[in-house]
C-alpha cells in the first residue's frame, strides 16, 4: 500500500523543572503529503498542539516523550487526532 507523512513545523516553549529536565508546551501545523491518506495525526492539515518532557539522564543522552494533539485532522469529519511519541537522543 502507499504510505504518506506528515510533516510538522512547531513552534514550543520549554519550561525547567530540574537542572537536567523541563517539561515544553507548543503549537504548529501538519502537512499531511497526500491528503486523504491516515498518518497518525490524522488525513488532512491541521493545527497541532502539544506537550512532553525530555530529561538528561546521562552526559549527553536525552529521553522525551509527548503527546500531539491534531485539531479536526480528519477529512469530512469534525474528529481530532491524538498521537503519542518517546525517544531518546544524542546532544552534539
């Protein structure tokens, strides 16, 4: 089957709650590549918001998580679409 993705430009707000953690909020949109085709944050464009955490757990690797909240993402229909995400990364 043809596979599609949506890409999100976003734009957050990191708020410290540690010296090695903070928790952000943010807002942005997603392009869905071939509209009508699911993603996990819906099968049109929309406004997205969303909030995680990220911590330093050792020197230099970071964990996160956040939930993504995409307003009426959905083609002819008012439903929202909500997506989770957890990762780690490397700061260089």
């Amino acid at each position: 089957t043809d596979q599609t993705s949506a890409i999100m430009p976003m734009l957050s707000y990191d708020v410290p709650v540690s010296n090695n953690a903070n928790v952000y909020v943010g807002g942005g949109y997603s392009f869905v590549e071939s509209p009508g085709k699911n993603t996990p944050l819906g099968n049109r464009n929309s406004v997205v918001l969303t909030v995680g955490a990220e911590a330093e757990v050792v020197k230099d690797v970071v964990v996160y998580g956040d939930t993504k909240f995409g307003i009426n993402a959905y083609q002819n229909s008012p439903a929202s679409a909500l997506s989770f995400q957890a990762g780690v990364g490397y700061r260089f």
